[in-house]
C-alpha cells in the first residue's frame, strides 16, 4: 500500500473511495458533503434520511455516484460530536474507512485533508500523521501462518493506494512531513505486533536476539551487546536467571544502544520484559486462554520496535533497549515458591508465587540501566492482571518518582493516541512486600493492589534515578475490537508513545 498527498479537487478526483466526514447533530450537510450533495442531485440528503445515517463515531454510510464526480463510490463516516472531535477521531475514522475498503475491494482511497476536517484546529501534518496511522494500522491483518490461498484472498481486496488531497501548495508540504511521521509511527507498531502475534515456538530469546542483531546491524549508530546464562551469571543476574532455570530454552539478555550525533547527552533508558513464554512455573497458570501468554514479551517487542525506526527518527538524546529474554515454565528445575534469588544490585527475593516473575526479571534490567548511569529509565511490562481489574482492557498504568517524568509520559500518550493513567505509588503499601527471611518479596500481602505493589517491587531497584513504569497488561492484547486501530491479538501499544515521548526530549 502507498499512501502520496495529491493537490486536487475533491470532486474531480478519480478514486474508488472517497471518504466524507460528517459531525453527529449536523441538521444538513455542510463544506465537502454538502458540494457532493449538491453535483449528485440531492441523492445523498435523501440517502441519508431514509438510511438514518446520523453522524456518530464509527457509523459508516455508502453511496453510488454513477459517475457524476470523479469518485465512484463516497463513503460517509461519523466523526461523533464536532466538541469531542480530536486527533484519535481522525485516526479512527480512517481505519474504519481502510476496513470498509478491504470490505468493499476498492484499490484506491481517497481523503480530502482540507476539507474534511474543517472544524478541527489540527495543523494539517497533524491530520496527516492521523489519517496515516489510521489507515496503516486498521489495515493490519497477520497472516504469516495462513496458506498461500488465504494471504492471496487478503491482498486481492486489500487498498494499494491512499491519496490524502491537498486543497494547495502550502498544505502540499505540510501533508507530506505528516505522512511521513505517521509512517514511521505505524510501521514501529506494527513491527512490534509482528513480533506478539508470533507463537512462543518461533519467537524465542533467541529469535529476540536475532532481531536486535538485524536492527543493529542495519545501522551505524546501534550497537549490540547480547549476554548469554554464563555473561549475566557473571554479572550477578541471579534474579533474572531465577525466572529461567525451568526452561530448556537458553536465556539472553539484550542491550542495545543507540548513539545520536551530540557527544554529550542524557542517557535514556527503554526496559522491555521479555518473557517469550508464561506458563505461570511451577505456579502454573489455569490452562484457559494460556495461549495468550506469548504475548508477555510485549514490552520487550516494543522496545525493539523503537529501535527498529530509531535511524528515521534521530532523537537527540542517548537511547539504550534493555530486554531479560526467557521462558517461564515448570521443570525438575525450575524456581520453586519459597526460593531466594539475589539481584543484581544485591537486593535478595524471596519468591512466594512463580507466576509474578515478571518482575523479578525486571529487577537485573533495572538494576542493569542504573549501573550503566541511566539519566531516565521508562519501563514496559505486560506485569499485573490487577491492573486490568483497575482499569479495563484498553487503558495502561503508569507508575513513577517523578511527577515531570510521568506528565511527560501522559502527554506523548495522549499524542498518540494510547491511553494511559496516572496510578498512586502509596509508601503506606511499602511493607506489604517486605519479607520475613530476605530483602523483599515478589508479591505483596492481603487482597487487591496489586499493581501498585509491583511498582513498589520494582521501584526497589531505581535508587534515585528518574523512572517510569507502563504496567501493559491489559492494552497488549485485545481480545475484542474496541479501535477500529486495534486489531485481534498484539496491539502495539506502547509503542507510538515511547516514540512521542523521545522526540519530545531536547
């Protein structure tokens, strides 16, 4: 799929689709739809009217043109109310468009930037990036596994090319910087659901290793050091070889550097936990819906897929990915309830429950960055189902010591369009993970806060550094489609904000 910016007339264009946004509570139809209207006789007004088309978000309404303007076919697409309009509702509604396209087999799809969107106060990249990453993310289907016949069925209704038209010269240019921004934004997403969505049999610590290897050595200013269970051992990794021990699969541990063109600047931080497989250890999981527990290398997938467009996006600061790459299963071998691991930092862990090893893996990555004289360390991690009890399927938690650090972190989110929300990190929740026989333990006592009590874990290992942690339990993984942006499966969340958030730093 190509996606070009084209200075043309919305009603001469020659398309397939041509997609019209129209605001709920609009009693006649105003700017482009009101002039497709007009050309077409008043078919549309009619159409409207006796369809019920009222304008909400992601209501969708088809119209035939039998050639009276250049496109065969308008699309009408709600926007909701014009007051709650923001970027996310252009996004939105640009991946409904590109879904109904694949629906509709149409090869070309059209937007009309300036028109379309007239009440919005969006520059015209911003509404560019929108459209872009709406309709490279809603067009997302992962169909690696699937025979020849049903990949060739995909591509056959699949859109091959997305024009955003540009009303002049000026705007021309503007478009243009958006599209690219969008892109690499939407591509980063989706090379991390790539790496999700791939079963725990082929996307192993080694598989993650071969990736970071291909990112690095595609770039001048990536560097790779991967340690293997003899190198972290070395080092004192002993609660991330912990987590390991029951798994035949080797363990790694990945960090990856990048240098910017400035010699001196802050060293900043990506921790991605990297469990490839959760089986719960010898604190096994229930056998239901286990299948999805692939998905807990997210963070380390959205690390990578950072890294992966880190030469487009040339931050100005020193960025380094930090991923503890296992499996966590059940063996002769594995950690058993009760055994004390000793950190990096030489904090030791008494590990009550198998089944929250994420953190105790995150423990040598965190102590990790801050020995390497991390500026700022932004954690993900596919961590607590008590956080997902706290704030559903679609929303991240965010946790930290540094109120700048998070304001910065909820603003980028909100850029791109993830949600995330500020959690509390209640000192008063302290000696919940204290232990009787060892330094902390991996889980806190008596019920509920859960996910706060998984910062605090982790928090254990930051000292002063300033440090944000993004608990993804919930938004990696969708197992309904909430987003029109949100496919089945990996997400990539994350993702889109950590990039904001690094093109934000100075």
């Amino acid at each position: 799929m190509t996606i070009r910016v084209l200075k043309s007339d919305p009603l001469k264009h020659s398309t397939d689709l041509l997609a019209v946004a129209v605001f709920e509570g609009e009693k006649k139809l105003r700017g482009l739809a009101a002039e497709i209207d007009k050309s077409l006789g008043g078919i549309l007004s009619s159409l409207i009217q006796d369809e019920g088309f009222k304008g909400k978000e992601r209501e969708t309404l088809l119209a035939q043109t039998h050639g009276r303007i250049g496109a065969k076919r308008v699309l009408f697409v709600g926007l909701g109310k014009e007051k709650n309009f923001t970027t996310d509702s252009a996004r939105q509604a640009a991946a409904l468009t590109v879904k109904r396209a694949h629906e509709y087999a149409a090869k070309s799809v059209s937007f009309s930037v300036g028109k379309a969107l007239r009440a919005s106060a969006m520059r015209f990249n911003e509404r560019a990036r929108a459209i872009t990453e709406g309709v490279l993310l809603g067009s997302y289907h992962y169909t690696t596994y699937h025979g020849q016949e049903t990949k060739d069925e995909h591509e056959k209704r699949r859109a091959e090319e997305v024009i955003l038209l540009a009303p002049d010269a000026l705007s021309t240019k503007q478009i243009e910087a958006g599209i690219a921004e969008g892109q690499l934004n939407a591509e980063a997403a989706i090379f991390a659901r790539d790496l999700v969505n791939a079963p725990a049999s082929d996307m192993t610590p080694q598989h993650l290793v071969d990736v970071a290897k291909d990112i690095a050595g595609k770039s001048k200013r990536i560097s790779l050091e991967v340690f293997d269970e003899k190198e972290a051992r070395k080092r004192g990794m002993g609660a991330f070889l912990a987590v390991a021990k029951g798994s035949d699969i080797p363990p790694y541990f990945i960090h990856l550097t990048y240098k910017p063109k400035a010699k001196k600047t802050k060293k900043v931080f990506l921790v991605g936990k990297g469990i490839t497989f959760d089986s719960g250890g010898l604190s096994l999981k229930p056998s239901k819906n286990m299948e999805s527990m692939k998905n807990d290398m997210a963070g380390g997938a959205a690390v990578l897929a950072v890294f992966y467009k880190l030469d487009e996006l040339q931050p100005k600061v020193e960025v380094h990915g930090v991923i503890p790459c296992t499996e966590n299963m059940p063996s002769g071998r594995a950690v058993k309830p009760g055994d004390i691991a000793r950190a990096m930092n030489g904090k030791t862990i008494e590990i009550l429950n198998t089944d929250a090893e994420g953190r105790v893996a995150l423990a040598d990555a965190l102590s990790f960055a801050v020995k390497e004289g991390a500026d700022t360390i932004v954690d993900l991690a596919t961590l607590t189902g008590s956080c997902i009890e706290a704030l559903g399927e679609e929303v991240a938690g965010l946790f930290g010591n540094s109120r700048q650090l998070t304001k910065q972190l909820t603003t980028a989110a909100e850029n791109a369009g993830e949600y995330v929300w500020e959690m509390p990190m209640v000192k008063e929740y302290q000696p919940l993970i204290k232990s009787k026989v060892a330094d902390i333990k991996n889980i806190g006592d008596g019920r509920g806060a859960g996910s706060i009590t998984a910062a605090l874990f982790l928090k254990e290992f930051i000292g002063e550094t300033p440090w944000a942690h993004l608990d993804i339990a919930g938004p990696a993984w969708a197992e309904k489609e909430t987003f029109p942006s949100v496919p089945l499966g990996a997400t990539g969340f994350g993702v889109r904000t950590l990039i904001m958030f690094l093109k934000s730093l100075r």
